[in-house]
C-alpha cells in the first residue's frame, strides 16, 4: 500500500473493515498515525483528571468541556467535547464502606467528542469519539480484580446467559447511584443515550463510532462497543449514506456487516481480556472490531485469565476441554510491540511509552516514565494507594502459592486497598 494513500479514502480499512489485513506486518504509516492519533485522545483523560486531594474537583476532571483539549494544549485536534462520563463502583462489592459515603460517587472515567465540520473533510467521516481513562482509585482496583465471570445481558429480548463478562468491569460499567436521591446514571446509560444522540443528530452522514481505553479503560470501551453492536444501534440503511460512492459501497460488499452497520471500531492500549471465549465469539458476528495495541512485556494484557484463556480451550487442534467456556479470551487483531526491556514495572504499562514506541518503532533504548503532568500519574495514583493501610498482606501471598484465585478472592479490601502500583504490578508477575 502506497505511503500517500489518504485517509479520506482509506479510513474504513484503518477502522479495520478487513481486520486490517496487510496493514501490520509491516505498520501501515497511515495506521500508525490513527493508533497514536487515539492514543492522545486517551491521554487527554488523564490530563484531565484532577489527583490534587486539595482540588475541589479531585478525582474529577480539571476543566469544563469547552476548553478542555486548549487547556491541556489539544485545541487543534478537530473534535469537540460533547459530553463528560462518570463511572460508580458497585456498593455490593465494597462491604467495609458506608453506602453514602462520598468515596463512593461516581468518578470521571472519559468524555464523548465528535470530529468538527473541518475534521470531517480530512477524516472523510463524522467521527464519534468515546475515550476512557485507567484504573486510578481504590474501587477501581477492587473491580480490576474481581476476576469471576457473569452473564452480561445486555439485550432485554435476548440475554444470552453463555456471554459471559469479567463481573468487576461490568459492575463499573452497569451501577449507578441508586442509593442516592439525585444521584448519576449508570455509566452505561450515559454512554447509551450520548452515543444515540449523537447518531440521531448525524443521521443521513458517513459515521464512524470509535471507542479508545488504556487498561481498565479499554475493558469499558470493549463493553461499551459489544452494548452498541448487541442492541443493534450502529445498524444503517446504507442507501440513506449522503455522498456515499458506488466505489465506497462496493469496496465492503464482501462484508455484510460494513455494508449495514456504522463501523464499530475500540483501539484498546494495554488492555486486560474481558469476557469469556462465547462474548469473543459474539463480538466477532455482530462486526466489532479490535485492536489490541499491546507490550509483550505488559502483565495486565496477560490478565485475567493467565493460565486458563483463549490457547487452552482445545488440546491437539481437536479435542475441547469441557471448561473452555469459562475461559477468558481476548477479541480482535493484535499489534504486538517490544521495542525495550522491562526495567520498570509501571514504564511496561505506561500509556505514554506505548505511545512513544509507535512514533519512533525502530529505536530499542529503554524507555524511562517520564514524570511530569500527565506522566507522573502513576506516582500519584501510588500515593492515593498508598494513604490507606500498612502492608501486612505479604504472608498471605506467599501462603497462597499459585492459586491466584482463591489469592484474590480472601484479600480483604482495605488490603487491595493498601496496595501500590509497584506491588500490583509485582503481584502480578509473581502469578504469571
């Protein structure tokens, strides 16, 4: 594929219309620009997101939608912010806590934008655009590690019992603030109605729905991508596409699911897996498409499910083990990258790293976290960890052995949150 391709012509293939085939193996330039393009996006949430504990905004954003990408120097990037989404632990999980307790509100997660007139004429599309940051407080955590698989249900009319979905993820992404009087929807029904808004407001254009999250952020994109698809709220009657060619509609004709749906698109950074073998499968008929941008090196991309996953559900090609459907599995194409060694247990995991490798990919130096604004989000987040509990755990683990699930299921709380992210990450490699 020519260097000079433009995007205009070529966005559908960089969405992944054909799984992007031939464009990794080597990195299409145009790719690669998109990959980092999102991967901004997403630290944009970061840079957003107040971890000042004497800010009367912390642990919510900075700014208000307006200004937010001028204030963290984005003003150029053509899209606006449309609406800010909050997420709120499920209180049933967080036994040691009061119901009321403010800790217990929702928390910003991410925005939804949308690509300007002007961006349209580059992007060659109306882009929506739905981002999600990390794991950052201590419920966030809780639910990283609540590793047990529950049935998603997200269509009324067809729960499908055997989708299956890590319960920590789905809990962030289902609860609200029910216990309070006036409190958040869901992070879902946010999502769900801005996303339905957004079409409906764009109705008759050329649409793209593309969802963005580092870490835990990208488990939310993935669920938010399957709601999206499972409810049928990205299906088009093609013929109604203003200004769309004959050439563009025949370019996806031997693909049914580009021709009637709005391309469907998460660019996950890092991301854990997130639901069973039959949600992947489910992801892969409804037209959802996955890039998983990873580090060879990254433990949290090998979690949950590190022994019993996706390769090893079935023995010699043939023979399927009768517990293959509780395995965990990851969805979509993956992009693999490992340009430096691991001396830094949070530098592997760093969004800023993966970013930085995608613009300079022949360079093999070890890349060091770098600690200003947005990249000393890590040390802060230690801090927060840190302001809880003492570390009296350490026996327990080293009792527990390699059962790391009944490990994660005796943790009492208040020691998951005591934990730094310098022993998650330890912890983690320790089960691999």
């Amino acid at each position: 594929m020519a260097t000079t391709t433009s995007l205009i012509n070529f966005w559908r293939e960089v969405q992944g219309c054909n799984n992007w085939e031939n464009l990794l193996e080597p990195l299409h330039p145009l790719l690669r620009q998109e990959i980092i393009r999102y991967g901004q996006f997403v630290t944009a949430s970061y840079k957003a997101f107040d971890l000042q504990s004497t800010s009367k905004r912390y642990l919510n954003y900075k700014y208000g939608k307006k200004n937010m990408f001028k204030e963290i120097g984005m003003e150029n990037c053509g899209y606006e912010v449309t609406k800010y989404i909050y997420a709120t632990p499920d209180m049933n999980m967080i036994p040691m806590q009061n119901s009321c307790s403010s800790s217990n509100f929702g928390r910003w997660i991410g925005y939804v934008a949308v690509s300007s007139d002007e961006a349209v004429k580059k992007l060659g599309r109306r882009d929506i655009l739905v981002t999600f940051r990390g794991t950052v407080t201590n419920q966030e955590w809780i639910a990283n590690f609540m590793s047990s698989l529950t049935p998603a249900m997200f269509d009324p009319l067809n729960p499908r019992q055997n989708v299956m979905v890590e319960s920590g993820f789905l809990s962030l992404y289902t609860s609200d603030e029910s216990c309070c009087k006036f409190g958040l929807e869901s992070c879902r029904e946010q999502l769900l109605s801005e996303v339905s808004r957004l079409l409906n407001k764009y109705k008759g254009e050329k649409v793209s729905i593309s969802l963005a999250g580092h870490s835990m952020g990208s488990a939310l994109a993935l669920l938010l991508a399957y709601d999206i698809a499972e409810l049928g709220l990205n299906k088009i009657n093609y013929h109604n596409v203003r200004n769309s060619s004959m050439n563009e509609l025949s370019s996806t004709s031997n693909n049914t699911n580009n021709i009637n749906q709005i391309s469907l698109t998460v660019f996950s950074f890092g991301g854990p897996r997130v639901g069973n073998y039959n949600f992947k499968i489910r992801c892969e008929l409804l037209g959802v498409k996955v890039l998983r941008i990873t580090n060879c090196n990254d433990p949290i991309t090998k979690l949950p499910g590190v022994l019993f996953n996706e390769n090893f559900r079935v023995l010699g090609g043939k023979y399927e083990f009768p517990w293959s459907c509780s395995c965990y599995a990851h969805v979509g194409v993956e992009l693999m990258l490992d340009f430096f060694k691991v001396q830094n247990p949070s530098c592997v995991h760093d969004l800023e790293s993966y970013i930085e490798l995608l613009r300079r990919p022949n360079n093999v130096e070890v890349i060091q976290p770098q600690w200003d604004d947005v990249n000393n989000f890590m040390e802060r987040t230690r801090e927060l960890l840190l302001s809880t509990q003492n570390m009296k755990f350490l026996p327990r683990v080293l009792a527990a052995g390699a059962d790391y699930h009944g490990l994660l299921n005796s943790f009492s709380i208040d020691i998951l949150c005591s934990w730094s992210d310098e022993l998650l990450f330890g912890l983690v490699l320790l089960l691999m």
